[in-house]
C-alpha cells in the first residue's frame, strides 16, 4: 500500500464550499477499488490549510488504474477548482517506525495482563482435556503448555514479546499445528470451549473486548485448520501477529 497526501491551502472565499465538494469526491473514492480509505482534515491553526490522506494499493494502481478509469473524470469534476490551491501531492511509503501510543490501552493491559491470560488458559485447557472431540489432540501435552499459549496471547495482545524471545515466535507455534489435520468440528470446538472459558476465568466482559478477542480466536485458528493440513503451502516466516479493537494485521508471505 501506498500513502498520498495532498495538502491545500483555500482561499476564504471557497473554504465554505471545500468540504461539500470533497464529500463527493469522497463518494468517488469509496467506489474505487482502488482505493483504501481517506480522510480530510482541516487546520485548527491555519484554516485555510487542509491535507487529504489517500491510502491506494500501490502507487501504480493510483496512477495508472483510478486516474486512467472510469471514475476519475468524476472524481476530478468535484476537486478542480482547487486544484491552484495545492501545495503538495505526493505519495509516502510507511516505514518500520511506527506503533500505538498510550493513550487506548493494549487488549492484553485490558484483559488483565499475562496473570488473567494465565488464568485462562488454565481454565480453559482443564476443559480441553475432558472434551472428547478436540482432547486426544492434547493427550501428550506438557504441563507447561497452557502458560505457553497464555505468552503467546500475551504478545499478539501487545503485551511483552517474550514468546517470540523465549519461545521461537511465530514458527514455533506453526510447528505445533502442522501434520495435525484438525478438522472443522474440532476447530469450532476448541473455540467454544475458550469462550466458555473467558467468564470462569473472570476476563472483561465489555463488547468491545470480546468482540476483538472473538475476531483473533476466528481469524488464529482458521489459520490454524488450514496449516494443519497435510501437504498445506504455509508461511513460514512471519512474525507474532499483533492483534489490535478492530482491524486483523496485514499478514504477507
């Protein structure tokens, strides 16, 4: 993906009109497939000065794609007259400096840090054992298994990184579910019994929080039953996905 920015300066005389016209270019831009989000902005300092960020695919997909189809007519139709307001157009590339500040907390500080994750785990994997369906696939499971599993919930939750120091990162839990041929049934088991297992072990219960932890749970172990299949193509090389409220991480192989 790649970042535009475009930064205007209006005269008073368009600035009530601005926003209005941008609304429906913005109708455009919601229509190409092109394109990912926007935003617009306004100065609080400088009013006049505003700054539309593009997030499109690729830079080739914005240049070659949306300005050389059919919405781009329309789309420049809403914007022309401020085109002489532009003082810059450009495209970014987002760089390895970037994260969250403090001001939302982590969905692992949420739960109640790495004790509460360990506390699940415990809870939960107790039930694992006594389920005749996904048990026999942890019939040889270390002891130290459930405080594993609660490390690695603690570092996709942005907690420490200490599965990935301590414990191999992503391919070591890879190396866990290859070969296993987990099946559809056992995989929407072993979800129930996690949720069953998130009010015994008294973790936040706010819709926000489950929701976010429901959308992890679907989206880990899909992933799971898929490289769990004998002869599946799997990405090897990954990092600890980090898991955010609302949005699954961008996963490349």
């Amino acid at each position: 993906m790649i970042v535009e920015y475009i930064r205007y300066r209006v005269p008073e005389e368009r600035q009530a009109a601005f926003p209005t016209d941008y609304a429906r270019a913005a109708g455009v831009l919601a229509r190409a497939p092109q394109c990912v989000d926007y935003e617009l902005s306004r100065s609080v300092d400088e009013p006049a000065c505003w700054v539309l960020r593009i997030t499109w695919t690729s830079a080739a997909d914005h240049l070659e794609g949306f300005r050389g189809g059919d919405l781009f007519g329309e789309f420049l139709a809403a914007v022309r007259p401020y085109v002489p307001d532009i003082e810059e157009m450009r495209h970014y590339e987002a760089t390895a400096v970037r994260g969250p500040g403090g001001a939302v907390p982590t969905l692992h500080d949420w739960a109640g840090g790495t004790a509460a994750l360990e506390r699940l785990t415990r809870v939960f994997y107790r039930r694992v054992l006594a389920d005749d369906l996904v048990g026999p696939l942890f019939a040889h499971m270390d002891d130290e298994h459930p405080r594993h599993v609660a490390m690695w919930l603690a570092e996709v939750f942005g907690g420490p990184d200490r599965y990935t120091r301590e414990r191999g990162g992503y391919p070591a839990m890879l190396g866990h579910h290859l070969g296993k041929a987990i099946t559809e049934p056992q995989r929407r088991r072993w979800v129930s019994l996690l949720l069953d297992s998130l009010d015994e072990a008294g973790l936040p219960a706010d819709p926000e929080f489950r929701a976010a932890f429901v959308g992890y749970v679907e989206w880990g172990t899909r992933l799971a039953q898929t490289n769990s299949q004998p002869g599946a193509a799997v990405v090897r090389a990954a990092p600890v996905p980090r898991w955010g409220w609302g949005v699954a991480p961008p996963w490349t192989g």
